[in-house]
C-alpha cells in the first residue's frame, strides 16, 4: 500500500511522530498528502507546545476559526521576538475619552467618558477600545496595595458578600497587586509593585503561590495576559517595556521596548491574540503584528 492508501487512523498514528519541520516538508510531496497533513488534527499535539496558538492547557480551542498549521508557524515569531511595530493610535491627554479603533478598516472614533485618566483597553470582534479604569473592584478576587495587611489578595463570596480567604504572607508593605488574571476557575495570575508574576492555585495551600517569575528590571509590573497554556505578557512601569515568558522557563523569553528613553511610560494594559499585541502606554496605542518576518526586535 502507498502512504496515500493508508487508513485515516493509521496516518494520525506515524504522523504523530514527526515535529513540525518534518510535517511541512511531507505536506509538498503530493496534492493528496498536503491537504491531508493540514488538517488541524494532526497540528494539535504539536500546537499544544507552542507559544500563543490558541489551544489552551484543557484542550479549548481559542481560535477555531484559524488553521493550526498556520497558528504554529505564527508562533515561531512571538518566541523569537519577530514582529512589525506600528503605533495606530496617539493622543495628547485622555480626559475621559475613550477611543475605538478597527483592524479590519481605516476607522477611529471618539467617545466621552468620566473625567478621568485613561489606561486600560479591552478588545473584542476586531476592535479596540481603551477605557478609565475603575479603582472600586467589586469581583471575585481583589487586589489591595497591601497597606494595611501582608496579603494584597483576597477572595470573595459574590452570594454571601464577604471575603472567605486571603492569598500570599510576606509581602512588603506597599507591595500590591496591580493585575490579575484566571486562567482556569482554580488558578490566578497576579503581578504588581514587588515585580513578580505569581500563579496561585487555589486548590493548595492559599497563602503560598505555586510559582513564580521575576521582572529582571526591579521595574512594577502593570498588566499581564495568559494565552491559557505556556505563554504569558507583562507590561513593565518604565519605558514601555512588553516581556513575554515561558512558564516552562525562569528567565524571560523576549522583550519590547515601546517608549524612547527620553520619555518613559508604564504599559497601563495589555491585550493579545493569535497574531497581534497590543499595548497601551501614556499617549500612544503600540500594536506588534507577528505574521510578518522582519528583522527581529529586541
């Protein structure tokens, strides 16, 4: 029998073997074979490994909607660092606006909000939209500037309306959470003053974090996101500086520098998806688009 004769399961079997270099090259031998081994079952194990391609650590798919194949060769690019900047928005002073911006056409608007400094954004559906953030939390785990107490997080009954657990002990006085993000409804990401990012797995010991990374720069952590596997951005207090990490590894794996040395911005929020970072600093709306090669940006 030829390779191309073999039953379905039987293919997924010996291609289960081959890494993602080996599979691009069989995908060219023949027409049969390369519409075959672009199925997005046969990337899925591999794309489990890899940064930002949208299968989480329970096996959800963020992305369905994308190739896997093509989300695995994106992913080259986000751990070597490979992008194309591009600034898409500026402003001089937020005053309350809030200001929407889409991808998908040369579109802006502007809207008015509360008198209030601006720095935070969230994106949905191709859109951008940055907005005031509100210093009165009200959700299921809030983060304190850890004054009063030596455990900056606490958990909350939404029902009963009352805390019924505090995370970490030791922290340094002003040493607060910033951002906090779950990736799972048992595990917490954390980062702020004391310049790590911490995950707390509330099914351990709570007042213990399961592991942490610490920023090299001794600089405050404002924001952090998690593809929901391996992956993980922070944005820094000083010069506009965008980290990416691998929780597989101690050190950082890549960072951007988005503000000049001569006018430095924390990055007050941070969001991303398969293909694009985007980041918001003081004045100005950074977007990393990594499905282009370029000379790397470090």
């Amino acid at each position: 029998m030829l390779l191309s004769q073999l039953p379905d399961d039987v293919l997924y079997c010996i291609l289960s073997y081959l890494d993602y270099k080996s599979l691009s090259r069989l995908s060219q031998v023949c027409r049969s074979i390369y519409h075959f081994v672009n199925r997005d079952a046969v990337w899925r194990n591999i794309a489990k490994e890899f940064l930002n391609t949208g299968i989480t650590r329970n096996g959800t798919d963020i992305y369905p909607h994308i190739p896997l194949k093509e989300r695995v060769k994106i992913a080259q690019n986000w751990y070597d660092g490979v992008c194309r900047k591009a600034i898409p928005l500026k402003w001089k002073l937020n005053n309350g606006k809030i200001l929407v911006h889409s991808r998908r056409k040369d579109m802006s608007m502007e809207l008015r909000g509360p008198n209030q400094e601006v720095n935070c954004l969230d994106s949905k559906n191709g859109l951008i939209i940055s907005g005031s953030r509100d210093e009165q939390q009200s959700s299921f785990v809030t983060g304190t500037a850890c004054c009063e107490n030596f455990s900056p997080l606490h958990i909350w009954d939404v029902e009963r309306l009352e805390c019924v657990c505090s995370l970490g002990t030791e922290f340094r006085r002003g040493a607060g959470v910033l951002d906090m993000v779950f990736e799972s409804p048992f595990q917490l990401l954390t980062c702020g003053y004391d310049t790590f990012i911490r995950l707390w797995d509330l099914r351990l010991s709570p007042r213990k974090c399961a592991m942490e990374w610490e920023e090299p720069h001794d600089s405050a952590l404002y924001c952090i996101q998690t593809d929901g596997n391996y992956m993980i951005a922070s944005g820094s207090s000083y010069y506009g500086v965008v980290r990416l990490w691998d929780k597989r590894q101690a050190k950082c794996l890549q960072f951007f520098q988005l503000s000049s040395e001569m006018v430095s911005s924390p990055v007050y929020c941070l969001r991303f998806c398969s293909s694009h970072l985007f980041a918001a600093l003081a004045t100005t709306l950074h977007s990393l688009d990594f499905r282009h090669s370029p000379i790397p940006i470090r």
